[in-house]
C-alpha cells in the first residue's frame, strides 16, 4: 500500500508549489506551461543541416522550471515537459522535414530520437538521464504519426562537467565541447543510414546540437533537425550568465522578468511564436 499512500501522505507534509512561480499545489501551473508554446526556430550553421526549435525562452519562470528539474531534481515536471516537447514537434517544421528525408533515405530502419549526450560527472551528480523521458514521449509520438521511431541513447560526451548554459560564446563553447561528442553504435541500432532526431533542454550557441550532429554524420547516421525546451537569453561580453538563484538582475526572484539581454540565436521565430 505505501507506494499508494506515499504521494498523498508527501503532498500534505511537504506541499510543493509551481517549479515556475511557486503557485501552491502546481507543478507547472497554467501561466508557466503557457511560457513554453512558442516555437523559436534556429537554423543550425556550417557542416550540418537542419533546423532546431525552442518552447520557450530561457529566462524568468521558464527557466526556474527547467532548472528544478534538470539540477535539482523535480521528476514531477517529466510529464509536463514530455507534453511540451511533443506540442512542440506538432508546431514546428520537423515533421515535414523528417517525412522529405525519409522518402530519399535509404534506411529501413526506424527513425531515432537522441537525447543530447550529458558529461559523465553531470549525470551522476542528477542520478539519472533527465533527457530520456522526453526522447520517450517523442518517440511515442512519432509512431502515433505513423512513423516508426524509437528513444537510441547512441551519443556520449568525454566533456568536463561544467554546465554548458554558463558557457556564452560560440568560441567558448566550442572549446568546451569540441571533440567531446562521440557517437555509439549499439548491437541492435546501427548508425549507417538511420534518420535521426535530437532532443535538448536547453540551446546557447547551437555548438552542442552542431556536435552532436558531426557526430552522427561521422557515423553515417542522418540527422534532420532538433527540438528543445528553451533556448538561452544570454548578455553579450560577459563570462557567463547570471546565476539564477541570485537576487539582482538574474529575474530570477519568481517574478517572471528576464534580465536585460539580447538572445543569442542567429534564426527567427515563425508567426505565432512567443
């Protein structure tokens, strides 16, 4: 009985609020889940090809939420940011793209939906994936669509455990990550050929996704484009962004606001966008 009792018995002695803004008994309440129906595209530069598309931006009560639950472990929001990063893929160009692409491919097998890789020193600090509950709902999604798809864990990263959101420029982050983004075939997923998907919290630069990429072309996999929760708000000329657990100009203090700042993305939000 106790695994029955247990949430009950935990909501009356530990009462959360929204991840977002606190609102009592929410775990991400109607005004934050509201933060997350934009559909910010970015095209992503050089080597690779594709586009990425964000929910949200990354600043105020979206990115408090997206903090509780990637650093500090708010496995509730799974459910909510499954359902956002699915809403997300029905707004966004990828279906279109994924079904161009899988008309010229010549994989037979099914789609895969990647989870962007995490250090090793950031999973266990998290104790656990976070990523691959939405890589699994996408998944599900995919197939409800006729497409055959499955969540493939088949990128790792030999990057330091530095969180990549505090890294701010293309050329920092590059060297951070540069090389860093291996790709690993498993037994019964092989790479030659597959059509890929990527599935990211939050984008900055785009160097991560742009890795990834490399990585699965270098493993003769063909990857189509990328979704993501958020992407990041970030202040030109400085070393890193604000800590959002800070008072001061973070907005982080559940008041919404985002500090001044320009975003650093090179693409555009389509119409509707937030």
């Amino acid at each position: 009985m106790l695994p029955h009792v247990w949430p009950a018995i935990r909501d009356v002695l530990l009462p959360r609020g929204c991840a977002g803004c606190d609102r009592p008994d929410e775990v991400l309440c109607p005004d934050c889940r509201a933060l997350f129906d934009g559909c910010h595209e970015r095209e992503l530069q050089g080597r690779t090809s594709g586009s990425a598309y964000a929910a949200a931006i990354y600043q105020g009560f979206a990115r408090h939420a997206i903090l509780d639950w990637k650093d500090h472990d708010d496995v509730e929001l799974d459910g909510p940011f499954a359902e956002i990063i699915v809403d997300l893929l029905g707004r966004s160009g990828l279906p279109e793209t994924l079904s161009e692409t899988l008309r010229h491919a010549a994989s037979h097998g099914p789609v895969l939906v990647v989870p962007a890789p995490s250090s090793r020193q950031s999973t266990r600090r998290r104790g656990r994936r976070h990523l691959m509950p939405l890589a699994e709902a996408l998944a599900d999604a995919l197939c409800d669509m006729g497409v055959d798809a499955v969540p493939a864990r088949v990128l790792a990263s030999t990057a330091g455990g530095g969180r990549s959101v505090q890294q701010v420029s293309s050329a920092q982050r590059a060297q951070r990550i540069g090389g860093h983004v291996e790709a690993i075939p498993l037994p019964d997923r092989p790479l030659q050929g597959a059509v890929a998907v990527l599935v990211d919290d939050i984008i900055t630069t785009g160097s991560t996704l742009r890795q990834c990429m490399a990585a699965l072309h270098g493993a003769g996999a063909v990857p189509v484009g990328a979704l993501a929760l958020a992407h990041a708000v970030v202040r030109y000329g400085s070393d890193e962004e604000d800590d959002p657990y800070t008072s001061g100009t973070s907005g982080d203090s559940r008041t919404g606001n985002a500090p001044t700042a320009t975003p650093q993305m090179g693409g555009h939000s389509p119409s509707g966008a937030m």
